[in-house]
C-alpha cells in the first residue's frame, strides 16, 4: 500500500545532500533490530549524522507527523519506538489533531497563508489546498 505524505507538514528541502541520502543504509532500523554491536554503532553513526544535519527539527516533525512513512528507520536521531513516544506525547498535550495545530502554527511564523482543507462527499481523507491556488 502506497502512503501518502501529509501536505500540512512539507519535507524539509536541502540543496545538499543530507547523509540519510548519501548513505542511506546506515539509517535502516527496525523495531526488533537485534542488539548486536553492528547495529548499536550502525544506529550510532546515523543518530550523530543526524545531530549533525541541520534540517533535523523539521525532518523530526514530518517523521512525526507521518507515522506509515516512517514505521522504520533512524529520521532525526529517532527510532520507530522512540517516534511512537513522542507521537503519544503530542497527542496528550495538543490532541489527536495535533498536526494541524503545529502546522497551523508554522505557518503563522512563516507569514505563509492558510491552506484550505476540503473534504470529499463520500467521506475520503481531508485533502490541504494551498490557499493561494484555491479559486
Ligand atoms: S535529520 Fe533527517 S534529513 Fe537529516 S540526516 Fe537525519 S534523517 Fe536525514
């Protein structure tokens, strides 16, 4: 099954290649990933590129904000358990809607406009449209 991305929460973009890109084996991690040395200094290796990366805050939050993308693998220094937390976390303090609060939020700071969010009559995913392609 193909997932899509929430559009609420862009993919932080980088002219330079981000070391999951340029190595991304070094990132592959799943829940139940054994704890033998190699994968201890494998994950290691990924957390402290990503420590490194600068597009690390916005990577985190669209790691978050899109769990079926990201049921594995290190994005931003997280595992897939570690994701699972703090998802929990934002869902306890903002609720299940969570990302349309922090998006909403981002766009605020960016001075972006708000995106329309229609919804399909026969009940399918809300879908974001960017405000200033609505007609
Ligand atoms: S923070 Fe995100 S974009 Fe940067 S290296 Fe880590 S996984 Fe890649």
């Amino acid at each position: 099954m193909a997932y899509e991305a929430d559009p609420r929460i862009p993919f932080p973009y980088s002219a330079t290649p981000t070391a999951c890109r340029a190595e991304p084996e070094l990132f592959a991690y799943e829940h139940g990933d054994s704890n033998s040395d190699d994968i201890t200094i494998r994950v290691d290796q990924a957390t402290t590129a990503c420590a490194a990366c600068p597009l690390a805050p916005r990577c985190l939050k669209w790691a978050l904000a899109n769990p079926d993308l990201t049921q594995t693998g290190i994005w931003a220094a997280t595992t897939p358990r570690q994701r699972c937390t703090l998802r929990q976390r934002l869902i306890d303090r903002l609720g299940p809607d969570w990302v349309a609060i922090v998006a909403e939020h981002d766009r605020r700071r960016s001075g972006r406009p708000t995106p329309r969010v229609l919804t399909a009559p026969d009940g399918d995913a809300p879908e974001a449209v960017p405000a200033a392609s609505s007609a």
